[in-house]
C-alpha cells in the first residue's frame, strides 16, 4: 500500500494542533478524515478558519461531530478503515479543569473510549494519542522522561490524560493495538489557543494592558514549536511498537511496555526557558515592552517542566530544535496578519 493511498484519522483538526498535523499529512499524500466537535471553549471563528483551509484539500473529509457521542466514531472506523488513528481532541487547559471538571470527563475519558472501542472493531495499523507533560505532576526529578514514574498529577485535565494512558495501555494488551501515547510539552506558533499565554500576552501588550506573571516569574517551560511537534508526530507513525513477544529485550530508557505493543513519547525540545526570556522574546517581537502584574502560583500548575527528547531521537532520527525567539516572532508575525494589526 502506498502512503498515498493511506487514510488518517486526526481527531480535533480544528484544534491548533490537530489542524497543523492534518496539513502536514495532506500535503505529504494522506487521505485526511478529520472529526472536531467545534465546542466554545474558544473562539469558535478560529476554529472554522483553520478548517476551511483544510477543506482547500481534495484528500480532506471534515465531520464536525463529538467524539464521545456514542455510535459515532464507529460509524468513521467503519466507512473509512483508517490506517492510522491520531488522536489530538480533548477537553483542554488546566486551570478549566477546575471549573469544568464534567467537561474532561465526557471529551477526554469517554471520548477516548469510544476512540479505543471503534479501534477494536476496525484495528488501524497505528494509534497516537495526544498525552501531556503535565501527566509527570508533582515529579521534580528532571529532565522528565517517559520510564519516570507520573502518579501524583496535580490538575484533574492532566489526571483525565494519564488515565487516557492507562486506557489505551490495556486496549492495546487485550486486542493488540500497537499504541503510542506522545506527551505534549507547551506547544505554541501560529494559529495557537488565545487561552495560552503567547497568545494572551501577545494581545495584551499590543492593547496596551498588563499581562499577569505566575508566581512572580519564577517559572520555566520546555517550550515547543507548533512545526517541531508536528514533525515529531508524524515521524512517529512510522515507528510502530511491537508486541512483546516479537521483541529480544527494551532498550534502556524505552518505555515500551513489557506486555503490550504500546509506549509513551515525549515530545519536548529538551530546553527550559525561564518564563521571564519567554516574555522578553515577546517583547522583543512586537517592539513593545509588557507591564507586568506579578501573581502569585496558580492552583493545579507546575514551576518547571523540561523533557528528556532522547527516545524521540532514538525512535525518529530527529528531535525538536526551533528557538524560542524565532518561534515567538512567527506567531507575533501571523497575529498581526491574522487580526490586522
């Protein structure tokens, strides 16, 4: 079968990541169906742009439905057969999580399921599933890598992630789906979530208001550009876990399980950025300097994450290296194309 006979499944390609995956796979070749549910977390405009471009694609099928309803996953697992399931929709942010915990529960736990029992009836060659660095919660052992333990998760968003883990861990062990779970570490670049904080900083300081500093700077972030991940994800397709019995021994620092064809990546450039160089670059794009309240931790987050790229490097040749300052000034560039500013 040639790739450009293959078909994906991308789950929230209205999303900013979901739409960037999808748009790097149609213009490789794929056949894209994308399902996305269009909820209002955020401005649902947004979402619509991203899916007309997609649309421009003749390889596109877009759905506009949610995941966790039941029947309708199985209904595209059995009119597309697809070869390869990534699934990027969730509930997402974890200070919502908070103020919406039912929300999670219906996106990331049931949808998930409905995921992972339409892949039992119609098995793809692949399942990728969008986790989250902050699955490592409490862990201060840095840099975070995918052997580490990750029980002490400290909001209920990063809670309903690693139970989409152990989820597809099982799934993957009774009906052998090869499964790998990617963990996201604060993805940003064009077309990004307003509810991040490029995005909500970039805005502020170009509307003259001050932006808020967490726990009076004192943080850090592996911060990920959009086109570096994307690479990541789609560079692992490739890599398919194999079932344990079609293996010698796990390679040291492999977090392939010992009884299922499944394993957890992260995708993270490997490099923490203070919070305060973060917003400097910020600065530094738009030619404008911030002011600053500076804010006290919020419930739920971390001071720091960093990740250990080196499975990802070992599994796909290649890891994430766009610097931060040039990632910022694409996306400054893009906003102020995008709102005309």
């Amino acid at each position: 079968m040639t790739q450009e006979q293959r078909t994906a499944l991308v789950t929230g390609t209205a999303g900013f990541i979901g739409f960037h995956t999808a748009q790097r796979l149609l213009q490789e070749g794929w056949r894209v169906v994308g399902l996305d549910a269009m909820t209002d977390y955020y401005d649902v405009t947004l979402k619509e742009r991203r899916h007309s471009i997609l649309k421009q694609h003749v390889g596109f099928t877009a759905v506009e439905d949610r995941l966790e309803g039941e029947g309708v996953l199985m209904a595209l697992f059995a009119e597309h057969r697809p070869d390869v399931v990534i699934h990027l929709a969730a509930q997402a942010g974890v200070r919502y999580s908070i103020d919406a915990p039912r929300s999670y529960v219906e996106a990331n736990l049931v949808g998930t399921f409905e995921l992972l029992e339409a892949a039992r009836a119609y098995p793809p060659q692949h399942m990728l599933l969008a986790s989250t660095s902050s699955a490592y919660g409490a862990n201060t052992e840095m840099p975070y890598a995918e052997v580490h333990k990750a029980d002490s998760q400290m909001s209920f968003y990063a809670a309903t992630k690693k139970a989409n883990e152990v989820m597809a861990h099982s799934y993957a062990h009774l009906y052998h789906l090869p499964t790998t779970m990617f963990r996201f570490f604060t993805v940003y670049g064009p077309w990004g979530r307003p509810d991040m904080a490029l995005f909500k900083f970039t805005k502020a300081i170009l509307e003259g208001s001050p932006i808020d500093i967490y726990n009076h700077g004192d943080m850090s972030r592996d911060f990920t550009y959009i086109d570096d991940l994307v690479t990541g994800i789609v560079n692992l397709i490739a890599a398919v876990p194999e079932a344990s019995e079609a293996r010698d021994e796990v390679r040291t620092g492999d977090s392939l399980s010992p009884v299922a064809p499944w394993r957890v990546v992260n995708i993270g450039n490997g490099q923490p950025v203070q919070l305060m160089a973060f917003v400097k670059a910020i600065e530094s794009a738009l030619g404008q300097e911030a002011e600053k309240n500076f804010m006290d931790m919020q419930p739920g987050d971390v001071p720091a994450t960093w990740a250990d790229a080196q499975l990802l490097e070992q599994l796909t040749g290649t890891i994430p290296q766009t610097p931060v300052e040039e990632g910022v000034a694409r996306f400054v560039a893009w906003y102020r194309d995008y709102y005309a500013v």
